[in-house]
C-alpha cells in the first residue's frame, strides 16, 4: 500500500512538472480581407472567447475591393484593424496599390507591416518583427510576389519579386536570423498555397499562414510537419491556429498543432467601432448595378466590380475574335479580383470602363480541349466564397455559366450567329432553368475546342487558378498576346448605344478588326497644318485659279498681259486662304473632338457625320472669311479690291456679297471630305497610314465629283462678288468649268498630300 502511495505522488509530480513546461498559444488569422469588415463583428467574438496567450494576425491584401474601402481608404481599414487587435500584418500585391499610405495605415492600425521581401523598398515594411505574448516571443517574417503586377500607372515602379528558390532562400534566411532571438517563427506569406508548402518545407519555420489564393486551407491537426493554412478571402472565415509548445532547457518547440475555420456571418452581430465605419461611410445612393450583384450572365463577384468584369470581358473577348477568322468558340473569363479602378456612384458606361487596366497588362487566349476541361476550370474557380460574393470569374456577353453545387455548365454564342434576345437575362443558379437562361437557337454546349481570352496574369497561375500548372485540365497552347492598352482606346471609341446603361454591357453588331482610334492632331494643331497646305498648294495654282474666275465672270482671259496680271491679288489671295483653313480645320477638329472620335459602325452612319461636321465647320468658315474672298474675286477679275464710294453706296452690304451662294457652296469641301474619308474608309486605310498614292488618287476623284456637282453654284457665287454691272451678261453656267476642274483637282490633291504629309510628320516627331 506504501508503495502505491509513493507511485501515485511521484506521478502526480511529474504531472505538474510536464503541465508547468507546456503552453498552447492560440492565433487568430484572416486573409484577402479586400476591403470587406462587416464579417469582422463576428470574428471579435470569436477572437474574444479564445483563451490567452492569443495573437490575431493578417496575411496581406486588406486593401481594395469594397464600397466601404473605396470611400472610407486604408484609414478607414487601419481603424477597424486596431478596434479589434491585430498584432501583425502582412503585405498583399493590392496593397501595393496604395503603397504610399502604408506609414499612416500601420500607425492607425498599432500594427507593423512585414514583408521580408519589400522591406527595402519601403520604409514603413519591416523584414521581420517580434511580438510577446506572456513569456514567448513570437518572430513574423513575410512574402509578397509581385513579379507580374499592377496598373500600367505605377507598374514601373514595383520591386520585380517572384515567388522562386531566390525569395524563399531570402525568407529562411531571415527566419534563421530571427530564431535566434524568438521562441516561435511564423510566416505571413501571400504567394499562394503551392509556395507556403515549399516554405514550410524548410522546418526553420514553425507555421504557415497564407493568403492569395482566396480558398480555405486548414486540417483539424498537424503531427507531420510545419503548419499551412489558408483562410479564404473577404472576411468569409476566421482561422484560429492552435500550438502545443513544449518548453525543454529553455527552448520551446511545437509538439501538435490544431486549427479550425469559423465561417463568418455579417449580419447578426454588432460591433460599435465597425458599425460606426460602416454608417459613416454608407453610398448616399444606392448603386445602380446592385441587382446584378449576384450575377449578370456569370459567377458571382465582389460588389460593383461584376459589372466592371463583365464589360471588360466582352472587350477582350470582341478583340481575340475579330483578330482572325475562327472556327473554334471563343469567349473571355477575367477574374474579379483584377479589375481596378475608382468607381463613383451613377452611371457605368464607356467612359467608366477605360479607366479599368486588367493585371499584367496583357491578355492571352488558352485553348481548352473539350467543354468538360472548361468546366472543371470555371467550377474551379466557383469554390470560392459564394456567400460574401466571392466567386471571381466573369464572362463575356457570349457566354452562360450555370452552377449547380460544385459542378458548372458552360454554354456559349459563337460571334457569327444571329443576336439573341438575352438583354435582362441573368445567371441562373438552377440546372432546371437552363432552357430560359440559355436560349436554344442563340447558346449551346460546345462540342470541341473552346478558346479562352485571359489576362496573362490568370493564365500564369494568378490568384490560385494555376492555369499553367494544371496540366490535367488542358494543354496550354498561348496563340495571341496582345497589350491591353490598346483594348482599353478601343473600348472608349466605342458609340454611345453600345453600351446598355443597366449592366454597362458593352454589345456589338458587325465584327471588325478592333484598332486603337485613329491618332488625330490638337484642334489648333491641326488647324495650322490644314491652313499652311491650303496656302501653299493655292499660291502654286494660283495662276489656274485667276483665268477660272475670268472664266466664270464672262471677261477676256487676259494672257496677252503676260504672267505678272494672273498673279493680280496673290498676297490677298494667300491671306484668305490661310485664314479660310485655319477657320476650317481648327472647327473641324474640334467638332470631331466633341462629337467623340470613334471608328465603328457601318460606312453609311461614318459617312454622314463627316457630312455633317464638314458642312458645319464649312458655314463658319463662310461667316469669318467671306469679306476676304470678296476683295479676292475683284483682284482676280482686273477690278479694284474695294468697290468705289458710289457702288458702297449703292450695296452697303457689298463685304457680304454672296454669302448665301457661298453658304451653300459649302457643300464642295462636304462632299469632297465625306467622298476622301470613305474611299479610304473603303481601302481599309486611315489617313495616317494611307500611302502617298492612295491619298492622291482618292483627293483627286473626291475633289473632281464635289467641284463638278457644285460648280452652278461657284459661278453664281463669283457673278455676285464681282458685282453685277462689271462682268458679261451672256456668260453661261458652265464656263470656266475645264478650267476649274483642272485647277481645282490639283489644288485639292496638293492640299491633301502635304496636309497628311504635314500631320504624320508632326504627330511622330512631336506629339508621339
């Protein structure tokens, strides 16, 4: 019984000794919170019923992604961040965004920044930072890629990282430097889950907590190895990571570790300082793109960036498919998660959609072999948090996505067929309403091979889809590479109606090959070029343009004066005319300039606006100069510039002799610009690229029609600036006409040359 007694008191020792040198440290993590803190109510409960010591930690990319974050700033996240006690935080790619507020937003929130990879480049990141909790000090390190991100603005300026053998060697590298000093090391990595696991791989580090991929990753327990774990993205679970550590002569070691994912629910709990952010900046109008939140034709998204995906997709999708002739179905998938840019409350039309950049900048088109690889792909990417919007694939116009638990059906429009009706129609979340949301004579499942337009970023492995590594789903086979900057000119060219203002759907009609618009000079610019080559090519014909008026005016042709009288008026001449350009193509530049220069739509609807901006350009020209080619006509007919004191008596509105005719005379250089524009329009050809010959040839048959078709007007025009009484009354309609044609044809064609000439010369070397 003796010996009993002892055995149970030596146990009972060695019992509280073995408790004494063990302690569970409790983490709370979150990751991609993306702007989105509603969520966050629930998590500090959580995180307040977790017994000490305790740690709550971010994996990076709190930034962008919400209404709230859009008006309330990294201020507004640094606020909710330090209410709830976050010790440390990690440093996403979309941070880096706002990179510039990074100091204000760690002091705000009472939090470092780490990231061991940007800390050189930024003064508020640190490489590493220790945190103590009771008697453990706990070591953070962190990991950024951001080798292939960021708007064309300040894309330049990023630190080029990736997430190699280079970064991870830097990372265990300051891990080892950090052991030395702490207990326990822990990562904040934002690379991905494939590259936490190679981290973990190391042992230097003690656990993972990671971000990036937007997907939940976590095991009940961990008795194999280091630690890695994901908690999904906007807000949707709290991770809570659980180490047993064993303390041994003075080291301490993880003996188990435990981890449990609380899915987060936004609505039935209450928080004074998140509610408070939350009320204050409340949209003072509800956006109008709210009822298509959960789908507008493809998965779900987060906030109003559906409807910015949605028409950025169907411009890269419209861009692949008119590049060539295709047999094969294409359409476009972008994740929500690239789409940037400010947006206000209102309208999301054209103009809205240019200032969305795609990451990388670049696009690519991926050939999936079969629609059941398409589907294993989109169903891919559905796991994400459909309960806070997170799903993060759009599609273009020509395709239907429905979901039905965790499989997906693709159906899609080929370019060439006939509109559908599918305007109002959305995604329908139910296999039993595919035949409405999928109309049978405009979408189908596709029986072969389905192209893809992405954005290289995707196609690389962005954001957890891992295109390029999934060799199980498809062959990559990359055919078309093209810079998105383009796309975005040719989304803003596109005409009004192409855009439906309720989903800011970009639509098309006929397919053409998207181009950047045509690059055209400043109004100002455009109008000195326009005038110097009309001067120039007039004085050269001037001679041609003295005999027509003598011509049209009935009087003697006058070559027996010698060459000296066909010059009578030059200087006057050259003036008016310079002024008559400068008035024209200035008006005209401008009028293209406010009417938006946009090149689609079908020859017809091109043709009468130019008529319409040349004709109105043209009557003010008419009004600012018609005084000038008064004085012009007298010169040219051998009479004085100015009539005598008793003809002014007589017509004291002489200076605006002719002003109707001449109104009406407009029509020519309408005519004759409508006519240039479309034979060039015709030849696939724009004036900037147009050759020397094609830009001769059609000046001269579009000058030749519009001086034929308004040449009665030009000779009553001239009878009535030159006064009624000084000019021949059996003169006909058509005299001086040969010799207007001849001068007016090479006049024009001159004008045209050196115009062109002038402005691609001028636009390369200065204005490129």
């Amino acid at each position: 019984m003796a010996r009993l007694l002892l055995l149970a008191a030596v146990a009972s020792s060695h019992a509280k000794k073995h408790h004494k040198n063990n302690t569970e440290l409790t983490i709370a993590f979150t990751s991609d919170l993306h702007g989105e803190i509603a969520p966050l109510k629930h998590a500090s409960q959580i995180y307040a019923s977790l017994p000490e010591p305790k740690l709550l930690v971010d994996s990076g990319d709190s930034y962008i992604g919400t209404g709230y974050f859009r008006r309330a700033g990294p201020a507004g996240m640094g606020r909710v961040m330090r209410a709830l006690g976050y010790a440390v935080l990690g440093v996403g790619n979309h941070d880096l965004e706002l990179a510039s507020s990074f100091r204000n937003f760690s002091a705000t929130a009472r939090a470092p920044l780490v990231s061991t990879n940007l800390c050189g480049h930024y003064d508020a990141i640190k490489c590493s930072s220790i945190v103590e909790v009771g008697d453990l000090k706990i070591g953070f390190v962190g990991y950024c890629d951001t080798s292939a991100l960021g708007p064309a603005e300040w894309r330049s300026s990023l630190p080029k990282t990736s997430c190699d053998q280079k970064m991870t060697d830097r990372v265990i590298e300051e891990a080892v430097k950090l052991k030395r000093s702490v207990h326990i090391v822990i990562a904040l990595g934002h690379c991905g889950y494939d590259f936490d696991v190679e981290i973990a791989k190391s042992h230097v580090i003690d656990a993972v907590v990671g971000g990036h991929t937007h997907l939940v990753r976590h095991r009940s327990s961990f008795n194999d190895g280091p630690v890695v774990l994901q908690a999904g993205a906007a807000a949707s679970h709290l991770g809570v990571l659980r180490l047993s550590l064993a303390r041994r002569k003075g080291n301490v070691t993880v003996v188990s570790a435990r981890s449990e994912m609380h899915a987060l629910d936004a609505h039935k709990h209450k928080h004074e300082v998140i509610d408070g952010e939350l009320s204050r900046h409340a949209p003072s109008v509800k956006p109008p793109w709210r009822s298509i939140k959960q789908g507008a034709d493809a998965l779900a998204c987060r906030a109003s960036e559906c409807a910015m995906g949605n028409l950025v997709a169907d411009a890269m999708a419209r861009s692949a498919a008119c590049h060539a002739q295709r047999r094969v179905p294409l359409i476009a998938l972008i994740e929500s998660g690239s789409v940037r840019g400010a947006v206000k409350v209102g309208k999301f039309g054209r103009d809205e959609a240019t200032n969305i950049l795609p990451w990388a900048n670049r696009l690519e088109v991926v050939r999936f072999p079969s629609v059941n690889a398409l589907e294993a792909f989109v169903a891919f990417g559905a796991q994400s948090l459909k309960t806070t919007g997170g799903g993060f694939l759009q599609g273009s116009n020509n395709v239907r996505i429905v979901l039905n638990d965790d499989r997906a059906r693709v159906f899609v429009r080929h370019f060439d067929c006939a509109q559908t009706q599918t305007k109002g129609q959305t995604l329908t979340f139910d296999d039993t309403k595919v035949k409405s949301a999928c109309p049978q004579r405009g979408f189908s499942r596709p029986t072969g091979p389905i192209d893809v337009v992405v954005t290289s970023w995707l196609a690389g492995g962005g954001d957890g889809f891992s295109l390029a590594n999934a060799s199980r789903l498809h062959p990559l086979q990359p055919e078309w590479l093209k810079d998105v900057d383009a796309l975005r000119r040719h989304v803003a060219s596109l005409p009004e109606d192409a855009v439906i203002r309720r989903e800011g759907r970009i639509t098309f009609g006929e397919c053409a090959e998207p181009k950047a618009p045509e690059k055209r000079a400043p109004p100002l610019v455009a109008g000195f070029l326009g005038a110097f080559s009309m001067m120039a090519s007039f004085v050269a014909t001037y001679p041609l343009s003295t005999l027509q008026t003598r011509a049209m005016l009935g009087e003697p042709l006058g070559l027996s004066n010698g060459c000296s009288s066909l010059y009578r008026g030059v200087a006057l001449a050259a003036l008016a005319v310079y002024a008559s350009g400068a008035v024209f193509w200035t008006a005209h530049e401008f009028l293209n300039h406010l009417s938006g220069e946009n090149h689609t739509g079908g020859h017809a609807r091109q043709g009468a606006k130019t008529f319409l901006l040349t004709f109105v350009a043209g009557a003010l020209n008419v009004l600012a100069t018609n005084p000038l080619w008064v004085a012009v006509t007298r010169l040219q007919g051998g009479l004085s510039a100015l009539p005598s004191v008793s003809e002014r008596k007589r017509r004291w509105c002489w200076p605006c002799a002719g002003i109707l005719p001449n109104t009406v005379l407009v029509l020519f250089p309408t005519l004759r610009q409508t006519l240039y524009e479309g034979l060039l329009r015709g030849a696939s050809a724009s004036t900037l690229d147009a050759s020397s010959g094609l830009v001769t040839v059609c000046a001269a048959f579009a000058t030749l029609i519009a001086a034929t078709a308004t040449h009665p007007l030009q000779w009553y025009r001239s009878r009535l600036q030159a006064g009624h009484g000084t000019h021949s009354r059996n003169a006909s309609v058509w005299d001086g006409l040969s010799i207007k044609l001849v001068h007016t044809v090479i006049s024009n064609t001159l004008m045209y040359l050196s115009k062109e000439q002038l402005t691609q010369f001028v636009l390369r070397t200065f204005l490129a």
